[in-house]
C-alpha cells in the first residue's frame, strides 16, 4: 500500500498489471508513447514522462519491445535517476536492460532487486552462473532470476 508502480510499455499486458496493482492499493503510473491518456485514465493510471516514471517508483515493471529505441534504456544513466531501493521487473526482452549497468545498480544499492524473464543471448547459462556468483559475493540483495525454464532464486542477505 503507497507505493508506486512504474509500468514503462502500456499495451495489453502493462494494462492487466495496472489493473492488479490499482486493486493492491498501489498507485501507477506508465510511460508508453503510443498509449492512450483516455485509456489510461479509465484504469487510474497517470501517463507520464519516462524521466517522471523512473524518478518516482517504488517497483518499474518493464513490457515493451525491444527495438532500436528501447535497447539499453535501462543503463547508468537511467538508474542515476531511480529512487534508492528500487524494485525492477522485466517482463519485456533482455536487450531493454543493460546487465553490465544492472549489477553496478544492485552493487550501489540503487536497485534493491530484479525479476529477469530473459537475458540478452550473447550471455549463455554458464555466463550465467557465473555472474550470479561474482554479484552475490559483492552485495547485499536478493535476485530472482527465471532463465527459460529453469527457475533459480538466489538470495544473500
């Protein structure tokens, strides 16, 4: 309760989680260049600036394509900008995450944990691994990772 969801692609799949997360109490806001304010509204959910979505949530849930625009959107860059102790969920394509800048995130705190369904290929499962362990041996957090069908939840507290 109060806190504030960041869905960046406001589609079908954005909307439904909108829709979930208005009936938990929360309060949502998106970012979606093409989606509509009238729409939007009818849900409760504020349309705002990429900059305003990533400055004021609590948890950014991530459902768009990945396309020229979108890869890497979540960079050094963007998480200089989030709040300290943000929750990430991607739901959308590995690319939209630049992993070398998400684990610099998760060192600094910035982000405090992530959900990734899918990673960019050039990373293979024993890459993987191996990133997972280097990353729980420098900090404090815990990460759900669901690789294709093999689920791991690895947590270090």
């Amino acid at each position: 309760m109060g806190k504030t969801l960041a869905i960046l692609g406001f589609g079908k799949v954005g909307s439904e989680v909108a829709r979930r997360a208005k009936g938990l109490g929360m309060h949502v806001v998106a970012h979606d260049p093409y989606a509509s304010t009238d729409r939007a509204r009818a849900i409760g959910v504020e349309l705002v600036s990429m900059e305003e979505a990533m400055t004021t949530a609590d948890f950014i849930s991530l459902h768009m394509p990945l396309t020229p625009a979108t890869n890497k959107m979540l960079n050094d860059e963007a998480f200089a900008k989030m709040k300290k102790g943000v929750r990430i969920i991607n739901v959308a394509r590995g690319g939209v995450i630049d992993e070398e800048a998400l684990v610099r995130a998760l060192d600094s705190g910035i982000v405090a944990q992530v959900c990734l369904m899918i990673l960019i290929c050039s990373l293979v499962f024993h890459d993987l691994i191996k990133f997972i362990e280097t990353h729980l041996k420098c900090c404090f957090t815990r990460i759900l990772l669901i690789y294709f069908l093999n689920i791991a939840v690895l947590g270090c507290s």
